[in-house]
C-alpha cells in the first residue's frame, strides 16, 4: 500500500512545472488507474480443509495532455487518444466552449466601455 501511496501522489498526476527561457511553463497530466483482484477457495479435502487463495494489483498511468501557461492564458494540449464514445467528446469540448464565451463576454465588455 505504501507503494500505491507514492504513486497516487499529486506529482505523479500534475507533474513539476517546466518553465522555457521564454517565459512559458509547461505542467504535464497524467491518469493514473488501479485495480485490485482477489478470489478464494476451500474444500474438504482427505486430510480436513484446503484452502486456495490468490490476488493481484495493477497500476497504470498514462499520460494525457500538458497545461501550457503563456501570458497569463492556460491551455491544455492533449496528447489522449481522439475520444471513443459522444460523451467522452462533449466533456472534451468543455474547455473551448468556456474560452469561447468568456472571449465573447470580454468582447462586450470592452465594446460598452
């Protein structure tokens, strides 16, 4: 469990920022997956019960995109596979559509002033 600790760690899922000499910070994501599998099994035996056991762990991660921080903007490059189902698309296309309104509420906003 200890292990599992170290790499369900924050720097393990957003990584250390990486900042280029001109000024733009690179931050990589990742998705870290577990799973866990146990099953038994006891019977009686010709000397008295038997038991049988066995389990298994396995971690995976993968990494997903890079936030990239450049003049006070942040955007996220993702380097995911395209995604396979309608849903997986549309929590994708969230963030643009957040920049799209909030450039068109800046816009407003500065054609009133």
């Amino acid at each position: 469990m200890t292990k599992l600790r170290q790499l369900a760690d924050t720097n393990t899922i957003v990584g250390s920022p990486i900042t280029t000499p001109d000024g733009i910070t690179v931050i990589p994501v990742s998705r870290i997956s577990f799973g866990f599998g146990t099953a038994g099994a006891s019977g009686g035996g010709a000397k008295g019960v038997k038991f049988t056991g066995g389990n298994g762990a396995g971690v995976k991660v993968e990494p997903i995109g890079f936030l990239v921080v450049k003049d006070g903007a942040c955007r996220m490059i993702s380097v995911a596979p395209p995604p396979g189902t309608t849903i997986d698309r549309v929590v994708e296309m969230v963030p643009d559509v957040l920049d799209k309104i909030e450039s068109m509420l800046n816009k407003n906003k500065t054609e009133k002033v």
